[in-house]
C-alpha cells in the first residue's frame, strides 16, 4: 500500500525486541558476524525485512531475547497461507526439516524465512524435491527448476522458504 508517494505496510509486524535498518548490503553480514555472541547472551539476531536495496531502503534487522527458532516464527506468524500452510503448519514442516538437517535461523518474516543448513543432506535433489513440495515458489518464481534449487542450497548451505 502506497501513502504519500510511499509504500507502507498493510499488515506490520511488532517484535518484543529491538529492530533497526541497514544497508542491504551489509545487513546479511551483521546477522553472521554478531549471531554466535548474541546466541551465548540468549538472544537472537536476524533479518526480519530484505529490501534488496530497492531505492535505497534499509533492510530491517530483528533481535529477539530468545533462541528458539520456533518461538520467533509464531511471534512473527510466518506462514504460506497462499498454499494453505499457516503458521502452525509451518512450524511443523521446519521441525522435520530441523531433525535431518539441523537449521538455524537467519531471517523471517509474514511470509519468508530463510535458515543455515547445518548438517548437509546426503542428496541435496532429493531435499529440493521436499522443499519445491511444501514451497513451489522458490523454483517457479525463484531458481527455475528442482535442480538450480538443489544447486543453490548446496553451494549456499542455506534453505529459504517464501510463498508469493
């Protein structure tokens, strides 16, 4: 939604926390040069908005006094509600994930998160076929294809999730 020449947000999110911008540029790697201390204090650090540098909008970072995963993503109320996944459902799907591939967060948002895959799967295929299942738009809208998928984890050791 636009309002005065300026997009504003229909539904915003409000964190028990702190959030604050950075360029685009850098926010990605303020989350990983400050994650492992705040984690050690009992908190958690990680992109809550990516702006992808669209006019010069900050990105926006979120930090929440807590290290559950699971925890952040209700209070953000992530969900692919465009195919039916709400927030409930969406958190289940991640503890599967987090059993075979041990997930950390990094970002989230109302409808995106994005984690470091800690323990590679033996065949990154077949995890893009369980991702593209439960997210057809990273392939569709995204990397193309199952395979551009399973190449983009595998050299990024990261899993993104985002319904359109």
């Amino acid at each position: 939604m636009y309002v005065d020449g300026k997009e504003s947000e229909i539904d915003p999110i409000y964190l028990k926390g702190l959030v604050f911008g950075e360029k685009n540029s850098k926010s990605y790697e303020l989350v990983f040069n400050l994650m492992d201390g705040f984690r050690k204090k009992g908190y958690t650090i990680f992109l809550l908005e990516n702006n992808f540098n669209i006019d010069n909008q900050l990105d926006n970072i979120g930090v929440l006094k807590t290290t559950d995963k699971y925890s952040i993503l209700k209070q953000i109320g992530t969900n692919g509600i465009n195919y039916d996944i709400d927030n409930d459902s969406l958190i289940n799907i991640i503890k599967r994930f987090e059993k075979k591939y041990s997930l950390e967060l990094i970002g989230a948002s109302g409808d995106w998160c994005e984690f470091v895959i800690n323990s590679e799967p033996k065949d990154w295929t077949k995890f893009a076929k369980e991702v593209y299942k439960v997210c057809p738009d990273v392939v569709d809208q995204g990397t193309g294809t199952i395979e551009a998928l399973s190449n983009e984890m595998k050299n990024t050791k990261r899993l993104y999730l985002w319904w359109d």
